[in-house]
C-alpha cells in the first residue's frame, strides 16, 4: 500500500480538461450529435445507464445517446467539485466530475437528474484532447428513463 498523493493534473491541463467538458456539455444541451463527434475516439469503450459496454461512437450514439439527450435538459459537468488527474508523461488524463441534468416523467413535469462520470482522454499529437472512456451513471435513486421530447440538431 502506498501513500503518494494522487497524480492530479497541471493548471494547464485541468483547464484544458475543464473546457473540454464544458465544450462537450453545451453539445448535450444542444442535442447536437454531429458537433459532439469530434470531442471522442471513433473506437471509444463506454459504459452507460443503457448500455453495459459499448465499442464505437456510433454504437455509443445509436444506444446511449439516443436514449438520453432528446429526453433531458440542462446537462452541465460540475466543473468547481471535478477533479482531473493526468500521467506524469501528459498523455493521458482522467476527469472524475460530477454532473446534473433535467429529467422529464411521463407528464412532462420536471425532476433533478444528477449523475457522475469517469472520463479518460488521450491527448492528440497536435495538442488537443480526445476522450477513449467514458463512464457516466446516474446518482442513486434518481429515475432512469425520462420522457422530454427534443430534436436532435445535428447527426
């Protein structure tokens, strides 16, 4: 057992990480798919709250997704209590944050729908940052499915 401080991220690269979730999040708000791509590995392994295990962005989109986005508003990372952590070599980091939402029941009223997720990105030869993990579940006891209605912006 060892009792080193945890390999938390640079200044730098937290922001850098911060804006990254942030960016990501105003494309769930926007149910924007097409300009969510770009933020995710094409060969991404996620977890989900509808999906165990899921390999590629598409699939991640077609099962999860789908399944959220349309159906909720509001969703913004806490980016005050998120904590980044990073290799020593800055290749990798890992954003543990937690996150809140909008939930819909069945007759359109309103509920909070919090939730926390485990991200690990890979940082890019030119620099930016692409997420390879993703692992976003829900707070206990907050209902799964939600029944808002919104378009998807853009496949």
């Amino acid at each position: 057992m060892t009792n080193l401080p945890l390999p938390e991220a640079d200044a730098a690269t937290t922001a850098a990480i911060k804006a990254w979730l942030a960016d990501f999040a105003g494309r769930v708000r926007e149910v924007d798919y097409a300009g969510a791509y770009g933020f995710w590995h094409d060969g991404i392994v996620i977890f989900g709250t509808y999906q165990e295990l899921v390999r590629s962005r598409q699939a991640w989109t077609d099962t999860q997704w789908d399944n959220v986005w349309p159906r909720t508003a509001d969703f913004a990372f806490d980016l005050g209590t998120t904590l980044v952590l990073a290799s020593p070599d800055g290749a990798m980091a890992v954003a543990v944050a937690p996150w809140t939402s909008t939930g819909f029941h069945p007759d359109g009223t309103p509920f909070p729908r919090p939730g926390r997720a485990t991200i690990v990105l890979a940082r890019q030869p030119d620099g930016r940052w692409l997420g390879v993990h993703s692992h976003m579940s829900l707070g206990k006891g907050v209902p799964q499915d939600s029944h808002g209605r919104r378009p998807v912006k853009a496949r």
